[in-house]
C-alpha cells in the first residue's frame, strides 16, 4: 500500500514536540498507531519500520521523545556517544512527562480525521517498548506491541521511578511482547518478572522470545537480525490484524 509523510507538531508542557506521521495514500479510515523508538529518536532504522507498518493499513504517529531537552528534529547516532546522550536524556526526562507526551499524541490520533477512534494501538522498541506498554494503560489503546522493553522489570525510565510493572493489571489491550534471549537489557529474570506479574493480574499475553540480541530490529547496528527481524514482523503484522479485525494485506 502506497503511503504518504507528514510532520506534525504539537505543543506539550510548553514544549514543541514532533510527531512524525506515516498513513496509506489513499483516503478513508484505518487504525493509529502511536509508534515509540528508542533512545535515538527518529533516524532511519526507526522511520523505515514506520513506513513499512504504514503500508498494512496504518495511521502511525512516532513522536520525537526527548523533545524537551533536544532540537526539534534532533536524530542521535547510535554510536557510544549517541549512548551516553540517548541514556542521559532518558534519565533526565521524568516518568510524567513521557505520559504527557502519549496522551497529547493518543489525543491527536483518536480526533485524526483518517484514523478510527476506536482501533488504537501503541507500538515501541527498547524504551519504546516500556512507553508502549505505559500508553496501553490508557483504556483507549486497543492493542500493544512491546519490542525488547526496557525497565518495565526495574522501574527505570526517567528520572523517577516507573510503577508500569505494578499497573500492568490496569491495562485491557491485547498485549504482544518480543524479547531476544541474549538480551542484556532484558535477562531472563527480567522477562519472567514482567510475565509473572501479568499472570498475577490475569493477564496472559502473546509472548516472543528469539535468538536475538538488544535491538536486533535495527538495520544499522551490529546486534541486527535480519531473519528474528522478519519473523517479528510477520506476528506484529499477524497480532495486529486480528486486535483491529482487519483484513489481510500483502507485504509491500
């Protein structure tokens, strides 16, 4: 499905934040997405998986998620440097700012003349994925996909501590969670804290565990897996179909 780009900005806390839109070309109306990446904002790896999203039949709006601390339009290198910047602005944001952000977006999505209000999803990586999965707390978010999500174990997201561990039994979307097994970031004794909380609140999500690294969905990294990679997609696509009732598209 052909698709067309836009930039939009809203005004959060008195700060201009970029939102970045992706949605099919032709007109009529499909489920949002709000669409979270990870500590280096909107650089290639992160816009070319919300363009291929866009193209199943998508709404997607990717905010900029440092926008308070960096230029607007800001893209930071995955490099060491970029690290350090990426994890210092990450624990310099706080935990409510970020919820600021995904209801000013949510919002956005939910009054989109192109979008129906009704099927909203949130989808992110490493801390996108925790941010997804904070956005799935708002009743309105109808489906989550969590990539490898950082700090929903530990409570790290910001400069305070996140409760998305012990909230997790407030959220009623369709969850889908993908980790890799050699993941840092994520350990094992990660993954079964967040999964031992979600059955303690009865809830049983679709969960992924591939032969992966950290980010192995980024195309400019070492850690990229190409084959964990499309197979990821496969059930993202797959998982989100069935969450909105929509029918099946080819792969663009």
């Amino acid at each position: 499905m052909q698709i067309q780009r836009r930039d939009v900005g809203l005004t959060v806390d008195d700060s201009l934040m970029r939102l970045y839109v992706a949605e099919p070309a032709e007109a009529g109306q499909y489920p949002g997405v709000l669409f979270y990446s990870d500590i280096y904002q909107l650089g290639g790896p992160i816009l070319r998986l919300a363009d291929r999203l866009a193209g199943y039949g998508y709404v997607v709006a990717a905010p900029e998620i440092f926008h308070r601390l960096e230029p607007i339009g800001t893209v930071i290198e995955p490099n060491d440097i970029g690290r350090l910047r990426g994890n210092d602005a990450a624990r310099r944001t706080e935990v409510a700012n970020y919820d600021a952000d995904t209801d000013a977006a949510l919002d956005w999505l939910q009054n989109h003349a192109t979008v129906a209000p009704e099927k909203i999803g949130t989808l992110g990586f490493c801390i996108g994925g925790h941010l997804a999965c904070r956005a799935a707390l708002n009743p309105g978010v109808k489906a989550a996909v969590c990539c490898y999500p950082t700090g929903i174990h530990s409570g790290k997201l910001g400069k305070d501590r996140a409760d998305t561990l012990e909230r997790l039994g407030e959220i009623s979307a369709r969850l889908l969670l993908i980790f890799g097994d050699h993941d840092p970031h994520v350990p094992a004794e990660g993954r079964d804290t967040i999964l031992n909380a979600l059955r303690t609140a009865g809830r049983e999500p679709k969960t992924l565990i591939y032969p992966a690294n950290h980010t192995f969905m980024r195309d400019d990294g070492y850690r990229y897996d190409p084959a964990a990679t499309d197979a990821a997609w496969t059930e993202i696509v797959a998982f989100l179909q069935v969450a909105f009732g929509t029918a099946a598209l080819p792969f663009p």
